[in-house]
C-alpha cells in the first residue's frame, strides 16, 4: 500500500512538473484548469497521508516553472504566490469562517475580477520604472522589462507629486479579446499557430526576445496588490487600489467593497452574468479580506495567502457534434477550415461554427466529420473546439481533407507551411469579396450597412467589382434589387458618402496589407504623414519605425509594388475619396482635446462616436489620465468615471456630448 502511494505521488510529481513547464513556460498547456486542480489535489491528499515522502521539490510546495534561460533572473520582492481556488458558495462560506475564527471578529472583503492573465510584478524607484519580471518559480522571476516597456498603460513614470521612493506592484498582463483575436487571424494567415486563448497569447507575446514583436500584440497591465512600499501601507485593499490608479497605474473596473461573505457570493452571480461586458477574459473573481491588519493576522501558507480566495466560475464548455467541416477563403487567399456544428448554447450564446484554423489544428485535435467534441467560448473569442470526445466515436466519422481546388475560383490551392493558399489573388471572387467586406468594416473606412452580405448580393449581381466600384454605385441600381427600399438605398448611399472623407490610418488599415494591422497603420500614418510617402517609402524608413520588423516592411513594399493596387488607389480617388492625415482641425469643437468615452452609448457607436471627435478636432484616448480633457459617460460607466471623477475631469454624458457637437 505504502509502495503503491510512494509511486503514486512520484507520478503526480513528474506529471505535474510537466503541466507547469508546459503552462507557464510554453504557454501550451496540454489539460483544463480542473484536470490539473484535481492532480495537484490528489497529490496533497497523498502528502498529507504520506508526509514521509512529501519532498520539498514538489509541487506543491514550488509555484510555477522554472526560470527560462533566455531571460536574465530578477528575485521578486516578495513571493509571487497563487490563490486557493473555490468553486460553490459553500467555499465561500467556509473561507469565511475560518477568516472570522482567526480574527474573532466580522470580516470585510473586498471582490476583484480574478484576470485570467499573465502575473507579473513592477518596480518603481523615485517614479522611474526599474524593472518588471513574470512570475518564474515564484521566488526567481524572469526580466521582461523592456517588454513591459512596450505596453502602453504601463506607465515609464509614475504620476502625481507624493511618489513613494520604492513600490513594487503586481499585476496581470492581459490581451484584450479583439486583439487575441486579430492577433490569431494574422497568425494564421502568416502560417503561424495560432493561440489557443488570450491568456496563452499574452504569455506567449511577453516570452519575446524581440521587443517588437511585443509591442505589436497590444497588451494591457492591470495591478491588484502592493507587494512592497515605502513609506504607510494603505490600511485597506481598497485605499491600496486607489493609490495605484492615483499613481497612474491601471485597475481592472467593477471592484466591490463587500460588508459580508453573502455579499460576495451575490456579487460574485452577478459578475459570473456580466462576464461578456468586460473587453478581456476573467475566470472567477477573488475575494480578499480588505484590512491590512486583518490580513497580517491570516497571514500566509507555503503557497497561497490565507486572507483570498479565488471564487472560480464555471467553464462554458458545452458538448456538441461536428456536422461538417468547410473551408473559407480568406481575403489574402488563405483557406481556413471551418467546423459546422449542431447548434449548441454555451453561456448563453448560440454556437454552431467553431475554427479550426488550419490543416495542423486539425490534426492535432484529431477531429472528423460527425465527432462528439467539446466546444469552449472566452468573451467574444471565436468558438473553438477544445477537446474531441473520442471515446464516443461510433466509426462512421469521415476524416476531412483539405480540397485540392479554391471553392471560389477553382484555381489549384497551394500549400505554404502549414496553410494552404488560393494564389489566385484578386481575380479570385471569394477574396475580392473578402477584400470589400474588410475594407468597408467598423475599423476601417465604416460604411455603415455594407455587410458581407451585402457585399455578396452586390459583387454576385456584377455591380462591384472592386472596393473603388463602391463609390460609382447608382441609386437606381440599387433600388433594382430585390427587397430594396428607398429607405434602405438612401441609407446606404449617405453613408458611402460618408465615408469619403477618410483618415489615412483607417484608410491603410481598409487596404487589407498582410501584416498591417490598425495598430501598424496608425503607426504608418503618424510617421508617413501621407499616402504617397508611404507608397515611395524605402526599406529603411520603415523599419525605423521601431515596432515594424522586416516582415512587415516586406508586406508593405510588396503591397504597393503591385501595379493593380496603385491603380485601385488611383479610382478610388478619382471616384471621390478624400484621404487625409490626421490633423488637428483649426478651430474645431473638440480642438486639441483628449477624449475618454466610457460605458455603452445608446444613439451611436464607439466608431461613429470617435468619427465626431476626430472631425471636430479632438482626439479619442483609452484611458483617463491628468492630461484628459473631457469623459463621455454612457451606460454602465466603471472605473474610467471613478478615475474621471477623482482628477476633477469634466464629464459629460451622452446627450451633453451631442449637444456639444452639433
Ligand atoms: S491577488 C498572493 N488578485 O490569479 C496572491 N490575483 O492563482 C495574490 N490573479 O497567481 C494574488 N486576478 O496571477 C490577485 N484580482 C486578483 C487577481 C489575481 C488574477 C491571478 C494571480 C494569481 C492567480 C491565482
């Protein structure tokens, strides 16, 4: 028996050994969350049986994985430690006692989103930020200073006159959900895997060893605890979070001074229903004891506080069947396998498509035609299919091969690396039409009722042809198609009109550029000043710009070194549009004025919102600092209204806005 136990926990040791290298420093972990809870729960129950063979290298004594070498090491100042995690309110209610029993007194606690990201720790000297490590073995992290760097609200100084002489901080990095996912179409359609989830991206984006590559993913740093100050530690968790936003540093929002443990379980229902309102992944929220002093008395076990909790919530996963697996062209002729499934409700949202990205993601899923397999959704995050049920197989699964011809033109695909690609161009249907939708979408020139299957009806119909056929479109035209009204037509007519008067950042991003995402097109646009400049632009130019590599500069160069695409530009302007710089309208409403929008606007989108900003000279900015001008207020406002009301910025709401404007 004894023998039989010592095995055991040797296994569990190795296995998870494994789970750690492979999670925090691959970012590709092989098993859930709950897989790998219940392994480390066997192995404690196993310990605390067996304490004879309970090593001081086990698992459950270390956190994480060992340092990588490629980094130099930084000692954390104080552990970097995890949280017990819970999963029912019953958990919630013994936590609660066992803090009360401690402290013979009522607790307060204080309830924070649990962010599903990366940690790491900051250190500021004199204001000046020193360093920045991720979490490593919890004792030894590894240096991402010069990553941290690149990350925009991770201030290089911290703000306000009474800066502390030291402070370190700790924090999660995060990718945001549409980042993560542009991030993985780019990554797919240069050939790259792509990430399984956003927290996966983060750490992978953070591992870089060039900067650059960092500063493109687009992260965000949100900090929840004062590891070490000098000078009075806040008496509560709350005053601790404000002076880090006071400091300049980013709080995650919808934190909650709880009076009691029914509180927080209450909040923590109402978050677990609300999870789709914040941009980025949390998976449960943790419930801390607010006073310092009361957590000093709970103090600490060898690997997690005794004054939190983590409150998980549940995972959306839900179990479905593969109908059948299609492909779709891209608009850079890249074919992506897409699975149909028997419509499923995970979270409350209607599945039946999940990605499978490409040939590899298939074959390491190992899924076919008319498998069982789990489906699992992140916010707004693609569907995606986490794990093929295997063991429910009956042998009429059919496996799937990539077709050999473009379902959009019939041309031969081409296999590149992992992806297969029409070569086609835009003399292949399916990617002009890509090409249309893109170029008239949201983020790029936004021509509002120009959907994809508008696009569809309008190219199927030989109305367009090319993006520059969008402005030579006639009224009678449309009013030819079927189930288009006057209403309709006009509508659609105005906004084309709209969208001639263009920034030039929106308008690149609307190219379609392989590698030019809008981050890389405002980048472009600030440097460039003009369209013709970048077209002219050299290699070396481009690459001056530090966030653009050579595999970028390549795209752009080989983009407007296609005679076709100059010429496209060409009739699109000669068709009317009007491509300008960013510049600060003379005189405008909004002249000069940094703009916060907050919360959800009834009457207009964010786009059309930061349209009207940026027409009357304003600029739109993310986050509230001392140099923002003006907040818009809409509903469900959080932490950028708090943050606004504390500087004595001035806030307006929707309405206020509107009439400010017109
Ligand atoms: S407090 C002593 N607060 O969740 C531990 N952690 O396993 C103090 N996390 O490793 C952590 N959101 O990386 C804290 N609001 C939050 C958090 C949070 C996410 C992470 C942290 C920790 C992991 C728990």
């Amino acid at each position: 028996m004894d023998k039989d136990a010592k095995k055991r926990i040797n296994e569990l040791k190795k296995e998870l050994i494994r789970h750690n290298e492979l999670y925090y420093s691959r970012a590709k972990p092989e098993i859930s969350d709950a897989k790998y809870d219940a392994l480390m729960r066997e192995l404690k129950v196993l310990e605390a049986e067996h304490p004879e063979y309970a090593t001081s290298d086990s698992p459950t004594r270390t956190v994480g994985a060992p340092v990588q070498e490629k980094f130099s090491k930084v000692r954390h100042a104080a552990p970097m430690l995890s949280l017990e995690s819970i999963n029912d309110e019953a958990g919630a209610e013994r936590f609660n006692r066992t803090c009360e029993k401690e402290l013979d007194a009522e607790c307060d606690y204080i309830c924070e989103p649990k962010l599903d990201g990366i940690s790491i720790e900051l250190v500021y000297e004199n204001g000046e930020f020193i360093s920045g490590s991720t979490r490593g073995d919890g004792i030894v992290g590894e240096d991402v200073t010069r990553n941290l760097k690149t990350i925009h609200n991770v201030p290089k100084r911290l703000m306000g006159e009474k800066v502390p002489e030291r402070i370190a901080v700790r924090g999660e990095v995060m990718m945001h959900i549409k980042d993560f996912n542009a991030l993985n179409k780019r990554q797919v359609e240069s050939g790259k895997d792509p990430f399984a989830n956003p927290r996966n991206a983060a750490a992978g984006s953070m591992r870089q060893l060039d900067r650059r590559v960092t500063a493109e993913r687009k992260l965000h740093v949100y900090c929840y605890r004062i590891l070490f100050l000098s000078g009075e530690t806040p008496p509560t968790q709350i005053e601790a979070l404000n002076l880090l936003e006071r400091l300049g540093l980013s709080v995650a929002p919808k934190v909650k001074h709880c009076r009691d443990i029914a509180e927080a379980i209450k909040y923590h229902h109402t978050f677990e229903d609300e999870r789709d309102e914040l941009d980025y992944e949390i998976d449960g929220i943790v419930i801390k004891a607010n006073k310092t002093t009361d957590q000093k008395k709970l103090g600490m076990r060898t690997n997690n506080p005794r004054w939190a909790v983590a409150y998980k919530f549940e995972a959306r996963k839900e179990v479905t069947r593969v109908e059948d697996i299609v492909v779709q062209v891209g608009r850079t002729g890249v074919i992506t396998p897409l699975a149909l499934l028997v419509p499923v409700e995970v979270g409350g949202v209607t599945v039946s498509r999940a990605t499978l990205h490409n040939m590899d993601q298939i074959k390491k899923l190992g899924v076919k035609v008319g498998d069982y397999v789990k489906v699992q959704r992140a916010g707004d995050v693609i569907p995606y299919i986490s794990e093929v049920l295997e063991h429910k197989r009956t042998g009429s699964e059919k496996t799937f091969h990539m077709p050999v011809k473009c379902p959009g033109c019939g041309t031969s695909l081409e296999k590149e690396d992992v992806f297969v690609r029409c070569p086609a161009g835009l003399s292949c249907p399916a990617q002009i039409k890509e090409a249309i939708t893109h170029y008239a979408s949201k983020g790029a020139v936004d021509i509002d009722g120009f959907s994809e299957k508008t696009v569809a009806l309008l190219f199927d119909g030989g109305m367009i042809k090319s993006i520059a056929d969008i402005y030579a479109l006639e009224r009678e035209d449309l009013l030819a198609l079927p189930g288009w009204k006057e209403k309709k037509t006009d509508n659609l007519l105005a906004a084309i009109e709209r969208s001639k008067d263009v920034t030039l950042e929106r308008f690149l991003f609307g190219l379609a550029i392989k590698n030019v995402g809008k981050y890389i097109a405002t980048l472009l646009a600030k440097k460039f000043k003009s369209l013709k400049n970048i077209i002219s632009a050299e290699e070396e130019e481009l690459l001056a710009i530090k966030e653009i590599g050579p595999e970028i500069a390549d795209s752009i160069i080989d983009f407007f070194g296609v005679q076709q695409n100059i010429d496209q530009i060409e009739r699109l302007k000669a068709n009317g549009l009007n491509i300008q710089a960013k510049k600060t309208i003379v005189g405008g409403k909004l002249a000069a004025k940094k703009i916060v929008l907050t919360g959800s606007l009834r009457s207009l989108s964010r786009s059309q919102a930061k349209k009207i900003i940026e027409s009357e000279g304003g600029e739109v900015a993310s986050s509230v600092s001392a140099k923002t001008d003006l907040v818009v207020v809409g509903e469900k406002a959080g932490s950028k209204l708090e943050k606004a009301k504390k500087l004595g910025i001035e806030i307006l709401t929707e309405e206020e806005f509107k009439n400010l404007v017109e």
